[in-house]
C-alpha cells in the first residue's frame, strides 16, 4: 500500500531541469563585476586565541584544539556584482593566514541566515563582513564564522565568505533565499575580487581553489561550480581565470524545486482527492 502511495504521489511530479546559467545583466556587466572596491583590516588573532573564541568547542564530536596553526587577518571587502537588473555593491569577509609561501583559496558559503537581527547576534548579524574577531555574545553568534573562516584560516587556507545580497552592506535588499544561479554570480564576483584583494596585498595565491558550504551555502557552491564549469568566467581578462579544484558540499538544500513540489503534495489533498471532492455525492 505505501508503494502504491508513494507512485500515486510522485506520478503528477513534474521537475523542470532547466538551469539559468546567466541572468542577462550579469553577463552584460561582467567586465564591472568582482572589481575590488575597498578593502579593511578588521582584526588580528593569534592562533592561541582561536580555540577560546569557540567556546561550543567541547559540544562537538572530535577534537578541533589541535587544529590552529597560524596567526590570521581578517579582513572587509566591498566589490560590485548584480542583482535582478542592477550593480549591487556587495561585502564579504576574507581571511589570510599569517604564514610563508604560497597560500590554497578556498570560498566557503554561509548556510540559511534568519532576514532580522537577535539582540545578542545571530540571524541577520551572522553575516560574515559583520564579524570584529571577537568573543561571541551569545554562544551560536557567527558560529560558522568562528568555525570554518577560522580553523581554515589558522590552518594555512586564504578564506573568502561572501554575505550575498541582502546581508552586510546590502542589508536594505531582500536575500533571494536559495535562488542558487543569483547567488552562484555574487559568488563569482567574491572570487574574482578575492583575486584583486591578494594582488594587492601581494600575497602568493595557488592556482587551486577549492569551494565549501552549508546548507544553503552548500548548495550555492555547487551552484557556482557550475556557473563557471558553464562558462561564467570565459574572457579575455585574465582576472576572470578560475576553475575549481574540490567541492566540499555539506548538509546541502540542493533540490529546492523538488523539495517545494513535495510540501505542496504532502500539505495538500492529492489530486485524486482534489478530484472526487468535486464530484456530486450520490443521492
């Protein structure tokens, strides 16, 4: 009977693949995007500071205390990117190990903000450019921060975590939550300025690059990888070279189509119900 269900179910779901690989502004304004408008160092934390700045550290299975190696910077950004039919000026944060020869990239993707701000930190507040470096005020404040920019960054990564529109800078915009081809190009354009931001901070970058996210940054980096996979950064400009070394994708919201379609089917009378409730009851 539950396998009868389940086919009654999914026979009326229909999934579109199709994917918007570029909305039309972004490709006219590529050669605008990701230029690097500013840049601010925010604070400085050694490596011993580290561990106790994440005080949910003995919550979590594993020992990460071993893990800090290097003194960090953190960093501001403000560059350009696009938004339905504008430039935007977007911010994010960077991270930069304080150590000897050449650096790995990698751009690790925030998971679902809440759109207003906690009192203590949390929700709109957790947006990566917001973070001083501080100890939290409450114990989850800018934990992904605290835990992936900085056990990233003190492991010898340069880390770049965009906010996305309707966060930092941008706060005065609605978030378009997991419309993953418009965040895939804010993406882009946080790599391309991350680029800039190294050159002048002549900081000797790898040509690896690695993506990382969660839950809905997860899925944005699979989003962004296959936005340039796609072409995204096909120029003449040598600022536009990226290709992706690993994707580290975790706890996903990857099908957000599919995963509406079946809210709607399981919050709703089937179709078969829908139908037989129309039909004139028997006299």
């Amino acid at each position: 009977m539950l396998g009868l269900f389940l086919v009654e179910r999914f026979a009326f779901i229909t999934i579109d693949t199709n994917y918007d690989l570029f909305s039309k502004i972004a490709h006219e304004k590529r050669e605008l995007r990701g230029k690097l408008i500013d840049y601010e160092l925010v604070n400085k934390i050694s490596s011993k500071e580290i561990n106790r700045l994440f005080q949910e550290n003995d919550e979590i299975q594993g020992d990460l205390s071993t893990l800090p190696t290097f003194d960090i910077d953190l960093y501001r950004i403000r560059y350009p990117s696009v938004f339905l039919d504008e430039i935007v000026i977007l911010s994010g944060l960077i991270i930069v190990p304080n150590k000897d020869g050449p650096i790995r990239h990698l751009q690790y993707h925030h998971g679902t903000l809440l759109p207003y701000p906690y009192v203590n930190g949390e929700g709109s507040l957790d947006a990566p450019s917001l973070y001083s470096g501080g100890y939290p005020q409450t114990k989850n404040a800018h934990y992904e921060t605290r835990l992936f920019g900085n056990y990233l960054g003190s492991a010898g990564f340069l880390v770049s975590m965009p906010d996305y529109i309707g966060y930092g800078v941008s706060s005065g915009y609605e978030h378009p939550y997991s419309v993953n081809d418009r965040l895939a190009e804010q993406s882009v354009d946080m790599l391309i300025a991350t680029q800039s931001f190294a050159e002048k901070l002549k900081l000797e970058v790898t040509d690896e690059l690695y993506l990382s996210g969660w839950s809905e940054g997860a899925a944005a980096s699979l989003a962004t990888q296959k936005l340039i996979e796609n072409g995204a950064t096909d120029t003449d400009d040598s600022s536009y070279e990226i290709s992706i070394s690993a994707n580290f994708a975790l706890a996903g919201f990857y099908n957000t189509e599919l995963y509406s379609k079946l809210c709607l089917l399981y919050t709703s009378p089937s179709p078969r119900d829908a139908h037989e409730s129309r039909m004139p009851s028997s006299a």
